[in-house]
C-alpha cells in the first residue's frame, strides 16, 4: 500500500481507521486496482515516475463526515486532494497535484437540495453532476435550464472551481461568476457558509451574492483553502426561442472589423449566446482550417447565437446583421429559428449543450481535425487569454505560424490550433490541444512543446487561466509581477487558513509552507 | 494634536516626518480645522465621544508615495484608514472606523489610466470620480457609458468596494462585479496586480477577470486587506435608446405576481434597467407611499427600463407587457422612447443617472417624503436583503407596520421606509432611512432604532449587506452561522496579511489581533 509523503506508515493506518469509521469501511480505498481508478487518463506522465498517483481515496457522503475526514487527516498531517466528480480531463482529472495525496472523493454528495424555479437558482453539493440536475429539473417539470459545459457528466461545483464554463446565454456560461454562495470546510474542519449564507435561517443565501464585508469564494476558485460542500448557481428561466446567424468574411484583416463589431454587440448584450469564431469555413469547432486552395472560402466566419422570446431576438439578429453589414464584403447566412422546448426532431439536429441539454458528444470529435483524424486519445489543453481584437487574433496567428514547427517538431505532432474561442463575454482564449496518448516518447515530445509554449506565450502578455496538474506550478510562475507578489500572497494566505497544509497540496501552484521551493 | 491609539508621540512624530518626505509636508495634515474636513457629516454620533475621528490625514499622489507612507506606518504600527474620496456618506463617509487612525486619502490619484472604447473598458486610480470619468471619456468623444451611483461625485473604485450599484443597464450596476483586475498595496508595502494583471506586460488585464489560481479580489471588497491603488472597470457601449414600461396593480397581494413576472423577464434579460417598485402610486423613491384614501390609487407600481436598438427595446418592452398582463387588473403605461445621445431639452426631463451621466441632484431630494418634508439633514441607511418574492414584501411590510412605533418609538421619528429597491439584479433590498443630525436626543433615538432594527431583521432571516461605520460591528456580529466562523475566517486572513494590523483596523467588523474583543 502506498504511503502520503512525510507520513508515518502507523499514523496512516490510524487515519484510515478513523476515517473507516466515519464513512463506512467501503468507501475507504487502498487496494492498488481501487485507487487506480484515480489515476488521470490524460496524464502526459502516463506510467512514468512522475505521474501524479493517489495513495488512498476516500468517499464521505455528509457534510459531517467530511468534517471528520478532514479533522484527522489535519491530525496527522495527510494530505487529502478534494474531488467533485473528478472529471476534470485534460486538466488532471481526478489524479492529485501532489503524488501520494488521498484522494477526499465528494461524488457520493450528491443532492439537489433545492431548485428554485421563480428566482431560478440551484443549490446542489459537489457530487451533483450535469445530468443530474437536469433529470432533476426534468422530473420536477421545472422552467429553468442549467449551463453545462461539454462533455456535460462532470460536477457543477467541480467544474465552477476550476474556472469553467459553458455554452448557453450569458451571462450562465461563466462558471464561477454564476454562483451565488457557498458552504466550505476548511482545514480545520470549521464549516463556513459565505455571502448570506453566514446569517443563521438567511432567506437570502442564493439572493445576493457578496455579503457583507469581505468576499472569499474567490479563494475556493482554482484554490486549496478549503473543501466546498454546497454551492448556489444562478438558472436561466427557458428562453423561448434561438436564433443564430453566420457572419463571412473573405479577407484574413477583415477579423479586426468582425471582431469589434462582436464586441459592441455583445458588451451591450444584443447578441448573448456562445460566439464562435472560425478560421475559414465553418466545420467542428475543434478542427476549422482555411482551405485556401478553393475559391470563395471564407477567410473568417463567425457565429452568433441568440436567445430570448421570438419577437426580440428576430429584432436582434437584424440589428446585429445591419452592423456587420458596414464590413465590407461580408456575408451574412440568418440560421433557422427554434423555439424551445426542442421538439423530438430539431433535438436531433442542434447541439444540445446550446439548449441547457448535456451530453457527452464531444468524445466523438475532440482532437480530430482534418490534419489529425485519428487523435491519440487524450489531450491537454493549452489556453491563454489574449485580448478580444482582430489584431491580437492575427498577431498570434502569424506567431503561431512562425514558431509552430520549431517549438513543437513541426505539424506532424498532432497539435490542434489555435482555435480563437470567443464564447466567454469579453475574453477570447487561443486554444491549442496537445494530444497525449500511452507513448512515452510522444508525450515526452508533447511535454516539452506545451511547456515552451506556456513559456514563449508568458513572454508576449498571453497568461493562460487554466492547466493541467502537471503544470500548474509551470504556470503559476509566469505570473510573476513584482517577484511573484501575487503568488506569495495565495501562500501567505494559505499557511494562515490551512497551517498543516492538507488541502491539495501544489493545487495551481500554491504550495503549503512545508512543501514549498526556495 | 491627536496621537493615534496605541502610538507614542515620538513615534507618531517620526512617522508624521518620513511622510513629509514621502509626500510632500502640504500633503500630511495634522491641524485640527484640516483634520475636521475628514469627519463624518452623516455620523449618527456627531460631537459626542463616540464619534469616529482622524487622527492625521495624508494624501500620496503616486503608487510609490502609497508603499512609503504604508511601509512607515507598518514600521511604527499606526493605523491607516483609506479613502478614495470619502463621498461614502450614510455609511461612514471619510471618517476612520478606529478613532485616532490616519486617514490614508487617496483622491490626488486621479489619473484615468486608460479608456478603451472598442473592448468597452477603464482602468483608473482611486481618486477619480465618476464626475472626472465623465468628463474624460466626453472629451474624448468616446461612445460609452458609465455607471454611476446616485449621487455621483464619489470614487469609482471606493463605491465598488464598498459594494455600491448604480442607475443603468445591468450587469454595469453591480459595481463591485464589473470590475476586472486590481492593483493592491498590502500592509507590508509590497505591490499586487490581480487577474491577469499579474503576468508582467499583460494584455489581457481588463479582459479576464478571474486568472489563475485563487482569486483574491474579493478580500478587498468591504475589507481591510490592503489598499486598492488601480482597478479595471467594464463599460457599457452606448445604447441607441431607451424605453420603459410601468405597471401598476390594485391589490396588495398582486406584488406576488408582479415580482414573478419580473423575476422571469430580468433573469433572461429582457429587462435590463434599474427596476423600481413602489408602494402606491409613482412617487420619488425615498417617499413613496399609497394614498388609500384615493380611489383608483394602485396599490404596486414597477418601473421597466430596457436599454438597447431601438426595434429590439420595442419587442421586449412588448413582450413585457404581454408578461405583465396575466396579473388581474393590472394597468400598464408605456413610457416614452427616447434616443441617445439625448437631446439638450431630454436631458433636463429625465434622471440623467439613468443615462450613464453623474448628477447630485439626489441631495435635493433624500430622505424627503410626505410624511417628512424637511429631513434633518444626514441618513444612515439600513439596507437587509429579502428574498425577490411578493411574499417577501408582504411579509416585511407587515412586520414593519405592526413593530416600527415599538422599535421606533413612532412615525414621527421621522424614518423612511421600508422602500423595496429592486434595482439590483436578482435582489431586493427593503430600504430604511434613518434621519441623522446634529441634535444629540434625536440621533441617540435614531441609534437605538437602527440597532433593534438589525437585530430583529437579522433574527428574521433578513441580513444587511452594507452598514455605517459605527454599526459594522453589529451587523457582522448578526453573520454568526457555526459560531461566527465566516468573520473567524476573515480574521485568520487578516492576521496573516496584515499582522501588524495597521490597514482600516475594524472596518466591516474585521478587527487585528491586538484590537480584538473577546
């Protein structure tokens, strides 16, 4: 049996005692095929020393059982690495940042303790996945639709605290700004319930969500200052119909127009669903290439969702076209109108994620692209946000293209993109995926290519939000303002809230006191 | 001169002379009629011992001349209170929250560090007020607006954190929300950027908000944590028109499904403005009251404002209506549309903080109503949150009439309310104003009731978000869930970032060690 770091063999076997105790001997896991499953199937250390490997898992099912799991893992020094449904692929999964972790496994909390269809919130604890709380809704014949991201069998407050996001209206795709409360177990096994919340009987926990004084859901976000048990999310009543258009341009500087003219309109929330823009035609969003051989390919296209009741968004999406009307040579294809709910038939046609429906589809697509039909399997997603202009989409085209083969031995690796993502309101993330598979010697290659990548896109003001376990630490560095004053603030905070640092040890870069470098 | 508490004189000497040379001498204000212009003109406890007063006052022109004037009051233990402009009347303009801290007054930092027009964004200093944004950003010729609180001379950045909203569109009224990226001074004098902020020549600063790793944002809202010096705020493109809508019913309980239907149409966004719902007939917000006496007087009346292209504004204000007239009986009057830019002769009819233009006219009507013409001239404002509900209403307004002459030793104290704000998004505020002056009894009257009243709102499940400074105690001691270990929490952080605790000691509650009770 594996053993945590800095731990005593004994003190382990005491802690797993108690902790058989508090949550029943079958939902405390050591033998080596149990914990296995824990194992990140995306790992670009797949098999190798560095892979990051629980030692043990353990699966509490009551906000108190959590309490006394984390009370004696704080006892003794363990380090326990918090999952919601530990689907995070492509990111880590459910693999810890710190070998040797216990995985703290939440999925059996799987309640919807409340969905509020007249103020349309939710409150669900962390083993509530997508799918459940749409059957959830479904059953209960409530008006409300959720925001899942795709796939959708992930945890909301998994997903929420990894800085996730989805694909229906705004402002619902944005995760974590959508949540409104929190229930938190800290590394004392203290609860503390945020914003409204902390007011015994508050009427208002899911009603507003800053409190009074100062604000620390942010510190849950992408964070390992404590374990989040109950988490409130905003729901959209049922728009009662879509509409999309297509906008096409033919000349590769025509984005700059695109792009501003996206921005006025969806800054005045005039356009508010999931944006997409393609290089050249349209094709699934993770494999768009311009075939420039064929005459009349567009250079640019643009997709532009919109949700509401029927008369207002046929009004939106002529206003919308009249402005993109002013960029010379573009072309503009008004997409069919839907009014929901979908029947039987048109759910067949749509991307059901636009609808507040999870599915699990993109497993049937993620990674091919014309240039890599048969992708290795796995990946690991690279994501800076550049800003949301024209000319930064060209300037990291042209970078890309300058630097590709020489950062990452040329276009026969496999790596898809950039994909210029426009569906977060305001940002736009250049994505690149890094196929990882079970061969060593690709994934070493892939390594070594994703962190040049984070690296040389650091140096030209490209920050990305998100990384996969690996190389959170990679990451973290880069944001180094004034000697990495922000980091040793997230440190300073954490030695204080969690002195024995238990809690997901190296989570994006911020390390106990204990375990830190230099 | 006043020493600080805790202070020896020739400490707070050798204080007072390093920031001379850090500032300037006509920069650092020890005279008593200089230090009397940081008093609390609302103080509910104005020239009585209890009053809240500046020690000293010094005012940095720069970011550098902050981390000296913080790193010697570090050195010497002296507690700072920042200001950006102090305009925060009704909850403790600038006065400190510690009797004898040093006013660290920001508002020489006014630079409008950039306006970007095209991503709709600003990033300013603490002293610039929605007044100077205005004026910059009209000179400019640029075509967005601001959202500015009513009134609107005080500080962008201190309104947000002190978790002010404002008159517009949302989500631009949620202040404190729609800002993106910090720049923070922490006790030790050391600089933070937030965000994306925190990758040296960032690009995307103002263009994603959440970074990577714990977002630590929210610790300065309504905090003490450190001192904000920059901060990125969104901006709204410049709608082409406005329209609202109003609707009245006639009996009380109609409110139930009025603030349905508004719930419905302001979480899908098809209202966007600043609802108002008034008891009884139209009337200005701080006097609204129903004249029952009247025939034909409605009982609820709400205001619709919808921002946006002229022909969508029309469908949705349509479909509004179409909502509305499900309630029995209601009446619904459309307003008149008006185009923007406004015409001189709009502007003088309409509530020009509606139209992203900062006004004082709020002055000439506060706390005003026909049952108190003459208002004794200050308010503090007790603002519990209830639940968005018709049955929320109802219920307070109940409890209000059958415990205010009990609480309140009767009308003719001159208090307003309760006034039900529904200007923000998915949360209500029942609105209290009570009269302060300079009339020792009265305001001594005015203490009592305030207290009892959070209190027994607290008991009831109703928490305020905001408080003056002479209640922030009270009211965060009302948020004990689990033996107050959400405001424990902010302690511990407290005490880590700020061990000296030197910055804004007590604000919201959130005292340093060495001042803590208990």
């Amino acid at each position: 049996m594996a053993v945590p770091p800095n731990v005593n063999p004994a003190d382990f076997e005491a802690a797993l005692s108690l902790w058989r105790s508090a949550v029943g001997a079958d939902w405390v896991f050591t033998a080596a095929e149990d914990v296995a499953l824990y194992r990140d199937a995306y790992s670009p250390y797949w098999a190798e020393p560095e892979e990051r490997l629980a030692s043990a898992a353990v699966a509490p099912a009551t906000l108190e059982q959590v309490q006394a799991v984390v009370r004696t893992a704080n006892r003794y020094r363990i380090p326990l690495y918090a999952i919601s449904t530990g689907r995070n692929l492509a990111y880590g999964g459910s693999a810890p940042a710190l070998s040797g972790s216990v995985v703290l496994d939440l999925k059996r909390m799987n309640r919807v303790l409340e969905v509020n269809e007249r103020n349309a919130y939710a409150l669900v604890e962390p083993g509530v996945s997508y799918f459940d709380l749409y059957d959830h809704i479904t059953k209960a014949g409530l008006d409300v639709w959720i925001d899942a991201p795709d796939p959708g069998w992930g945890s909301l407050i998994g997903n929420a605290l990894d800085g996730g996001g989805g694909w229906t209206a705004s402002p619902f795709r944005d995760h974590f700004g959508s949540h409104c409360g929190m229930e938190v177990v800290l590394a004392d096994g203290e609860v503390v319930r945020t914003g409204m919340g902390a007011l015994p009987n508050a009427k208002s926990w899911q009603h507003y969500k800053w409190g009074h004084g100062p604000w620390v859901d942010g510190l849950f976000r992408q964070g390992n200052m404590g374990i989040v048990t109950k988490m409130g999310f905003y729901l959209m009543p049922r728009p009662e119909a879509y509409i999309s258009g297509t906008v096409q341009v033919y000349r590769e500087e025509d984005v700059v127009a695109l792009l501003d003219t996206l921005n006025l309109l969806e800054n005045q929330h005039v356009v508010n669903g999931s944006t997409a823009l393609y290089y050249g035609d349209l094709e699934n969003i993770y494999g768009s290439v311009r075939d420039q051989a064929t005459p009349g390919t567009p250079a640019w296209s643009l997709v532009l969702p919109i949700y509401g009741p029927e008369k207002v968004i046929r009004a939106q999406l002529e206003y919308a076209r009249d402005k993109f009307a002013r960029v010379p040579g573009m072309r503009f294809v008004e997409g069919e109108l839907l009014r929901t709910p979908l029947t039987a038939e048109a759910q067949k046609r749509v991307h059901q994620v636009n609808f507040g429906i999870p599915i699990l589809a993109i497993f049937s697509m993620l990674g091919r692209s014309p240039a890599n039909p048969a992708p290795a399997g796995g990946h690991i997603g690279f994501s800076p946000v550049i800003p949301r202009t024209g000319e930064s989409v060209l300037e990291y085209q042209r970078y890309y293209r300058e630097n590709m083969a020489a950062m990452s031995a040329g276009k026969e690796t496999g790596i898809v993109g950039p994909v210029f993502l426009t569906n977060w309101e305001r940002s736009m993330v250049a994505l690149m995926m890094f196929p990882i598979g079970r061969d060593k010697a690709s994934n070493s290659r892939m390594r070594l290519a994703f962190a040049r990548w984070v690296t040389k896109a650091a140096e030209h003001g490209w920050a990305e939000y998100r990384a996969p376990t690996p190389f959170q630490d990679l990451v973290a560095q880069t944001y180094s303002f004034n000697n990495h004053a922000l980091l040793h603030l997230c440190e300073t905070i954490k030695d204080a809230v969690d002195p024995n640092g238990i809690l997901s040890p190296g989570r994006y870069g911020v390390w106990p006191k204990h375990l830190r470098k230099g």
